[in-house]
C-alpha cells in the first residue's frame, strides 16, 4: 500500500518519532536515520574536498515538510533552514492543497543555455549566419565533450545567436542549447561552450572573450498549480484577501520581492537539504520574474467560479540528481532518498510545489492574521536561548514572553533571573 504523507500532529511527535515515520515512509536504513541525527554528518576531509580554504562545517537543522500530494503522489519534503515557521507553513498549506487533490505539475525539458560572447566581428550579422549556417559542426564538437551526457539522452540539442549593442560596441552571443538531463549541468555546458569556442572565432573572425551558462534558464522551467478549497483556506474572504496579496505583489516591485522571497523560502530550504546550487535557482527566479518589463510576482493567485482559491507557480528550475555535491554528500543523498524522486525534472516539479505551497502559508497569514503570531513562538524561543536560557526554561520563558507580547532580549533576561531566583516564571 502506497505510504501517506498526511501525518497529522507530526510538529507534537518527539524528534525520534519524527524520525521513524520517515525512515519507514522512505526506507531508510538504521545508518542513514542515524546519519540524520549526527550534528557533524559531513566528514571534514570531504568538506575539504568540497571548497577551499576549510576550516570546519556548519550545521543547520533539517526539518521534514508533512502532507505533500503532487500528482495523486505521496510526498514527504526534507528542508534544511534556519528560519522558524516556514516548514510549519509548508506543511500546513500543503495540507490546504490536499483538500482540493494536491497539487499537479509540469515541466519542460531540461535544457540549459551556454554563452560565447565574440567581440569585433566585422560583420555580425554575416558572422550570426555564418555561425548557424555551421551549427551541425558545432554541435557535434560540443557533444563529442560529453559522451556520458550523450548516452543519458542528452547534449547539445540546437543553437541560436543574437547580436546586443554594449558600451562596447555590437557583441555577437552565440547561444547553445544543451539538454542536461538529470544534472543542473553548468560544468558539463562551461565545457562545451569552452570547446567550440576556437570554432566560433574561426567562422566569425572576431574573439571569444566569456563562455558560460546563464542562470536565466528559461526552457528549462517547472510549473506546479492547485486549487484549495475556499472552505480549507478559512472562507471567501480569506480567498479573496489572498487574490488581493497577489494583485499587490503583481503590481509593486517592493512587495514582489518579498512575496518571491517566500516561495524560495520553500524552494531553497529543499535545494539546500539536496545540496543544490541555491544561488543558480534564485539568481533564475529573480530575472525571469522580470519576464514582462518589471519585476513582479512569480506566482499567480486567482478565484474561480466555485469562490475557490487557484495558485500557480512558473519558474526556471536548473537542478540536479547527478553532479556537483547531490551525489557525494550523505545528507543530500539521504534527502533525495526521502524525496523519492528519480530524475531531475520531477524533482523540479516537486520544488515548484513547494514553492507555492510555501507562498500559500505566506499569503494565508499575511492576509488573514498577520505573520508574526505564527512566526513568534519559534522567535521568541530564539530570543530566550540568545538571552543565555537553556533546557527547560527555554520554553518558559518563550512562552511568557508570547502571552506578554513583549518578546525581547532584555525581558527575556530579566525573566530568566527571575527564574533563576524563584524557581519560576
Ligand atoms: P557535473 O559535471 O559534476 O555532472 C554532470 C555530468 O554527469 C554530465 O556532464 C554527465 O557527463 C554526467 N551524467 C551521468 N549521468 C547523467 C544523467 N542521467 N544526466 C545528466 N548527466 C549525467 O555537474 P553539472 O551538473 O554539470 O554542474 C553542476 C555544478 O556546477 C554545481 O555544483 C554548480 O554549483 C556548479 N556551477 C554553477 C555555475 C552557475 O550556475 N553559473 C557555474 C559554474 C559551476
């Protein structure tokens, strides 16, 4: 029988509990639930080999988002970050979501764009067709870098070129499209647009000066959307003050940015439990988010017929399964084992849907309670360990400086001496 994700009280549930549920929802072995619960999961010689200059590692809690149905699919998120409420809020839209059948996705293939910036082309516009008149030459040079890709089903697909007026004068962009398949694929693009590029200069007599993948990955996107019933979302007017955050954040950039930040709030949390590049995924959100003139909201929110709340999200989606650390970290690996997914465009569409599943908790209790009273008991934990609280009266102190409404380092010291001196709070 297919394992639910719907684990209602999952945040009451003891660590150790939380854990078990997930290692039975996704199999994993007593090592690898053991590996969760280690702070230092990340041996310092692999770290070392990772970047440069090494000192140590830095650990960062790993939470599990609940209640996940994408295409009929039971889901379980794992999601590494540091700010409180957003795997609550990930977990509670989803359930929403669920109402109304979960999410449904889509993507298109994963193709991936490498530039070749030639400059002091005589003719540029003879010199683009020149260049697309030799794309089958070109191409097969680029392929003959990658014979693995190639065998996966992808590789160099097709090219383009533009020409773009700079301070510098016309510049000819040669553009490759590369299907990456399952790997986010700046390496393998970067080497093939390093090997055609003497190639390009030879058919354009100018100089290649940069060859590079850009992040504004637009035919590589994924798409999530759903429907929540009006009556999960806590009624019409909740709908409708959700459609009224949308409006806001399609129109105003400087809400935008803040509404964009929330659905990556979801998106990154999973890109970094996996291992991922986040600043290729955000890099790409940011700009295709200008795709119409002005920057504006990625999401769309709208009410239908039935009064119910629609949500959908488009955005580019450069991620992997294979290469760069996806692969040799053994939390990310342990990660994408929870997840479940098995190539990179799925996992994608499993990142669009919590993106907008995180913009859903968001809009919900921006539009309908305020932010803060779901943010404040986690923060107001935050402030009391800052204060220099620790075991139980961390939660003592949190707690009473929820129902003061005064959560504040200073009140909260002054509490933990008034503890520390009558035994209570
Ligand atoms: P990679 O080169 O480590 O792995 C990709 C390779 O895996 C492919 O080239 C292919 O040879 C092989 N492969 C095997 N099976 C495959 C399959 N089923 N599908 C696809 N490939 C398969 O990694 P990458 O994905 O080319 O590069 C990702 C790394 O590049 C990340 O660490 C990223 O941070 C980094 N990076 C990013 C940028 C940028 O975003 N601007 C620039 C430079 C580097």
């Amino acid at each position: 029988m297919a394992k639910s994700s719907l684990i209602p009280g999952f945040y009451r549930l003891s660590l150790e509990e939380r854990l078990q549920h997930v290692k039975e929802f996704a199999n994993l072995t007593d090592e690898e639930a053991g590996q969760l619960k280690k702070a230092g999961s990340l041996p310092l010689d692999m770290a070392d080999r990772m970047i440069e200059n090494v000192i140590g590692t830095i650990p960062m809690p790993f939470g599990i988002g609940v209640n996940f149905l994408i295409n009929n699919r039971d889901f379980l998120i794992p999601m590494a970050i540091e700010e409180p409420s957003v795997v609550a809020a990930a977990s509670y839209a989803a359930k929403m979501v669920r109402d109304g059948g979960g999410f449904f996705t889509s993507s298109t293939q994963p193709i991936m764009v490498g530039q070749i910036q030639v400059v002091g082309v005589k003719d540029p516009y003879a010199g683009k067709m020149r260049v697309i008149q030799s794309k089958d030459e070109i191409l097969k040079k680029a392929n003959d870098q990658d014979p693995v890709l190639l065998s996966a089903g992808g590789g160099a697909k097709d090219l383009d070129a533009k020409i773009i007026n700079t301070t510098q004068g016309s510049m000819l962009i040669v553009e490759l499209q590369v299907d990456c398949r399952d790997a986010m694929g700046a390496n393998a693009v970067n080497t093939m647009a390093e090997a055609v590029a003497p190639m390009i200069e030879r058919t354009t007599g100018g100089r290649v000066y940069l060859r590079i993948i850009s992040n504004l990955a637009t035919r590589r996107l994924a798409r999530a959307w759903c429907i929540v019933p009006k009556k999960s979302v806590g009624g019409e007017e909740v709908v409708d003050g959700i459609v009224n955050a949308y409006a806001f954040a399609a129109a105003d950039p400087y809400r935008a940015a803040t509404h964009n930040k929330g659905i990556l709030n979801g998106i990154v949390a999973v890109i970094l439990a996996t291992c991922n590049d986040h600043r290729a995924i955000e890099a790409g959100a940011h700009a295709y988010a200008v795709k119409n003139g002005h920057y504006a909201s990625l999401s769309t929110w709208e009410k239908n017929e039935n009064g119910d709340l629609v949500g959908s999200l488009e955005l580019p989606m450069a991620v992997g399964l294979i290469g760069g650390a996806v692969r040799t970290h053994p939390i990310a690996k342990i990660a994408v084992k929870i997840l479940g997914v098995k190539t990179a465009n799925e996992f994608g569409e499993v990142l669009a849907a919590a993106g907008l599943a995180q913009n859903l908790g968001a809009l919900r209790a921006l539009s309908h309670e305020g932010i803060q009273r779901g943010h404040m008991n986690l923060h107001a934990r935050n402030i009391a360990v800052t204060a220099g609280a620790t075991g139980e009266v961390i939660d003592l102190v949190a707690a009473k400086m929820v129902e003061e409404r005064k959560v504040r380092v200073d009140r909260a010291k002054e509490l933990i001496e008034q503890y520390e001196a009558t035994g209570k709070i």
